[in-house]
C-alpha cells in the first residue's frame, strides 16, 4: 500500500484521538481531551469524504446537518443526572451505524471473490446489534423504564449458548449463501443478535452500570473496526480498534476496583462463595480514637472540623445536591476548613460520574482524590461526610463473605474521628447488603433529600448554631 496524503492525514488523526484520550484521563485536562476527539472525529469524516470523492452528495450533507442539530440540542438539555443514559444511548447509535454499513455490505456482496467483506461484514453485524439492544437495554435501566435490579430468568445460561449457537450458524450460512438467501439469512442474524443483546444486558443490576457501559463501549469501537476491514477503510479500522481497547481497558480498571470478575458482572451474580479476600489495612491506618458523634450536632462537628473529606455518591446525582455540596465547601473553606473529595472509582452509574458532577459546579481538580490515595487520610481527618454514597463506604465489604461486595475496595470513612451521614434512607445500596457504618457510635445519620439536608447544615453553620444530636 502506498503511503500517500490519505495515510499520512489518517495517522495524524488517529495520533489526535489517541492524545484525547490521554487528556481525558486526567480530571483537568479532560474537557479539553474531548474537544481534540470531537475535532479529530470531525477532521476523520471529513477526511473519508475527501478521498472517497464524496463531496457533492447533498443528501448526506443535510443528514449530517440534522445529526448534528440532534446532538447539540441533547447535549443542552440532557442534565448531568441523566448523562449515563446519555452515553449508553450514544454507544447503542455507534453500534447501530456499524450495523448499517455491515448490512450494506453483506447485501452488496453476492460474488464469491469478496469473502473476506462478507465474514467482516457478518461480525460487525453481529456486534453491531447487540451493541445497539444491550445498549438501549442499559439506557432504559438508567433511566428507570426497565428494573435496575439484575432480572434473572430460568435457564439463562442455556439460552444465552442457543442465542450464540444459532448466530454462529447462521451468520456461517449466510456467508456462504448468494442473493435472497444470504439476505434473508443475514436478517434472521440480526434479529437474533437484537434479541442477544437484549438478554445480555438485563441481568446487569445498577450497581454495575459502570462497568457496562464500559463493556458496551468497547463493542461499538470493535463493531466500527470491524466494519472498516469489511468496507476496507483503514481509518476506520484504527480509530475503532483505538475505542475498542480504550473501553476494553477501563471494562478492567472497573472490575478491578468492584473486585469482581467480569464473567459476576455479566451473569448479574448477586453472590460468591469464597469471593476474593479484601486488600489488608495498612499497618500504620489504624483508625483513632472516634468522637461520639451521636451526642453531637452534625452542623457543630462540622464548624469545628479542621479536615474534612467529602464522599459523594449516586444519591447526590439523585439528589442533584452538587450546588449545595459546593456551598458547603465554600463555606468550610472559608472557616480555615481542609476539604477535599473522596472519588470511588464506581461511584455512580458510569466512569467518572462524579467527577463530571463535582466539575459542573467548579470544585477544583486537586480537590478530587481518588481511593487509594486518600485511604490512608481517613484516620486524621475530623470529619467525613458522606453525601448519597452506600456501597462504596460500607465496611461489610471486609468481612460479609459470600455478598456481592465482600472484597470489594471500599472507602474507608469508618476511620475519621466523626462520620455524618446525608442518605434518604438507611436502605442497603443496590448490592443489596446491609451498610455496617450505620451502626457506628461515631456516626450522624440526617435522613431525607440531601440537597434538603446540606442546605440545613449551611444554615446552622453559618449561624453558629449546635443542636439536637441526630443519629
């Protein structure tokens, strides 16, 4: 292949994409990372239109128009609560525009000669449409319209290999095929993969959205890398592959902080015998001595506070309390108050969903601490506040074997001096598992809407109120 114009502006885009996405890992450069990839998927179109000589083709032009007034007009008014749904709709679109050039391609290739455009045409098809249901299936979850819980049904499992059995078959058999039975056999394929998708995606409860939407992300980048070998375009292979093992990788990173395997997160697994132990406490993170926050009022422990992490959670999403949690560190911070925010790495129902939470109401980045670094800071720190966050800070993660969260990292907000606590409830989370820390005799718990309940603890900040003890 010569490596001409084509190539060479092909790998400056695909260099661009990569350096997006090694923006976009660091929480002060991220709306940056994504500029340059929305930029560089731009500069890919443009580029695919210029060297297959499609630049008079009016209808596409008035579809990409309409596209892109779609998707500026979703992006102004899908609120921050709502961008999980967002994101596993825009990985169902992706796979939905594999499936289309896929199909394309299978109906356009009855000669015998172009084999290898009809197996990758097959693929793409394939992951394309579980992409495209799995995804709209994660959306509905997130969005309420489906059970959040996982939903299991006899003889999944058997179901699950028939489902793969019979699209193995038949995608072999319309790759072979010619004319109206290869069509024929390609659309009973993708109703099939539809209906897979569907069913792969449900018995995934809330609690492991996260890691779905990783998952569902790194099949639309295959599904597009795939559909480049079948239409031959090697941009597209490379930019879907690059997706591909982006979302493949951090599918991993989120496996690795819920400790579970991917196979548990799939199958919505509500259990494991001998799951694997919790990480050790380090040697010299033995908690201190704790105040009985019990016999004290949430808003002077608080006033009094020289550190405090705050914890948040979904609940806060919920709750859309992120302006409150921004008054309240202003206000602390101006009391001579260290805050600083405590980031589960599943906090939330996507990657990163607290930081994009914590970022729209302008907390400063170095305020934003991941766990494994602020961990070992909970022994010295006056005061932890958890705001709508459950799993992620219950300690039954250490010793409840045979839960879905047993081994499970955990922030460890057990450890500070006091804990107040600005859950609706004292509900077990979506794992399901009854939150130990609640017990504690260190703890505060201010039931109700936890914008409702910051905004009461400004106020008896702010004037120098104590109080009845809440427990």
């Amino acid at each position: 292949m010569t490596f001409g114009i084509y190539e060479t502006a092909g790998l400056a885009v695909i260099l661009a994409v990569l350096a997006g996405i090694r923006l976009m890992s660091s929480v002060e450069r991220a709306a940056l990372g994504n500029r340059l990839g929305a930029l560089s998927m731009l500069a890919a179109i443009a580029l695919v239109l210029w060297h297959n000589g499609i630049v008079d083709a009016r209808a596409l032009y008035i579809a990409m128009a309409i596209g892109t007034l779609i998707g500026a007009i979703m992006a102004f008014r899908v609120t921050m609560i709502r961008m999980p749904q967002m994101v596993a709709l825009l990985n169902g679109l992706g796979g939905g525009a594999s499936l289309l050039v896929a199909l394309s391609v299978i109906l356009e290739s009855h000669d015998i000669m172009v084999m290898p455009a009809r197996i990758t045409g097959q693929l793409a098809l394939v992951i394309g449409a579980l992409t495209l249901s799995g995804s709209l299936v994660a959306a509905g979850k997130l969005q309420g319209l489906l059970p959040q819980r996982p939903v299991h049904n006899r003889g999944a499992g058997v179901l699950s290999l028939l489902f793969l059995a019979s699209i193995g078959a038949l995608a072999v058999f319309a790759t072979l095929a010619d004319g109206r039975t290869a069509a024929i056999a390609s659309f009973v394929v993708l109703a099939l993969a539809l209906g897979f998708g569907a069913h792969f995606t449900l018995p995934i409860g809330g609690a492991d959205m996260p890691v779905a939407i990783s998952l569902l992300n790194s099949y639309s980048g295959l599904a597009a890398s795939i559909c480049g070998f079948a239409v031959g375009d090697i941009l597209l292979v490379s930019i879907g592959a690059v997706v591909g093992a982006a979302g493949l990788i951090l599918t991993r990173i989120m496996c690795r902080a819920m400790n579970r395997s991917l196979i548990d997160v799939l199958t919505g697994s509500t259990g494991r015998a001998g799951g694997s132990a919790p990480p050790a406490r380090p040697a010299d993170a033995a908690p201190a001595a704790p105040h009985t926050a019990r016999e004290m009022d949430p808003a002077s422990i608080l006033a009094s506070a020289s550190s405090v992490v705050i914890i948040p959670g979904y609940g806060m999403a919920l709750a859309q309390a992120q302006t409150q949690v921004r008054a309240l560190y202003d206000l602390l911070e101006s009391r001579g108050a260290n805050v600083r925010f405590a980031i589960h790495p599943v906090a939330g129902r996507m990657p990163g969903h607290m930081n994009v939470l914590l970022a729209e109401v302008d907390i400063p980045y170095e305020r934003l601490v991941d766990m494994d670094t602020i961990n070992p800071d909970f022994p010295a720190t006056d005061a932890a506040l958890i705001v709508g966050a459950c799993d992620v800070v219950n300690p039954a993660a250490n010793s409840a074997e045979g839960t879905p969260i047993y081994g499970m990292p955990v922030l460890r907000a057990e450890d500070a001096h006091s804990i107040i606590v600005c859950n609706m409830d004292r509900k077990p989370g979506y794992s399901g598992v009854e939150n130990t820390l609640y017990g504690k005799d260190n703890v505060c718990f201010m039931e109700g809407n936890a914008a409702e309940t910051l905004e009461g603890l400004i106020a008896r900040i702010k004037s120098g109120a104590g109080g009845t003890a809440v427990s």
